[in-house]
C-alpha cells in the first residue's frame, strides 16, 4: 500500500514480475476479489483497519 499525504489517497498494487496494476483503495475495498490473493489481501487490510479502529 502506498499513502500520498499530499493528496490523501491510499492505493494498493498488485505486483506480478513483470509489472504493477494499482487501484484506489475505494476501487480495492469495492470490488469482488478477482483471485485468492486478491481475497486474502483484502481480508488482511480489514484485519488491519479493525485493529486500529478497536485499538
């Protein structure tokens, strides 16, 4: 994940070996997973937002 403060936009890459395919976190959190990876890295930031949330 890559946070631009200047902007306030988080995004998310997908990286393969050749090339990175990046998305809004809007897009990212909106969207069916389109693979198991896709899944599991949306299920981990959730993970990660209710961490911060229950604190």
């Amino acid at each position: 994940m890559v946070f631009e403060p200047e902007n306030l936009h988080l995004y998310v890459e997908f990286a393969s070996s050749d090339h990175a395919d990046w998305m809004s976190i809007d897009d990212f959190l909106a969207r069916v997973p389109r693979d198991e990876l896709h899944k599991q890295a949306l299920e981990r930031l959730l993970e990660q937002i209710a961490r911060a949330f229950l604190g």
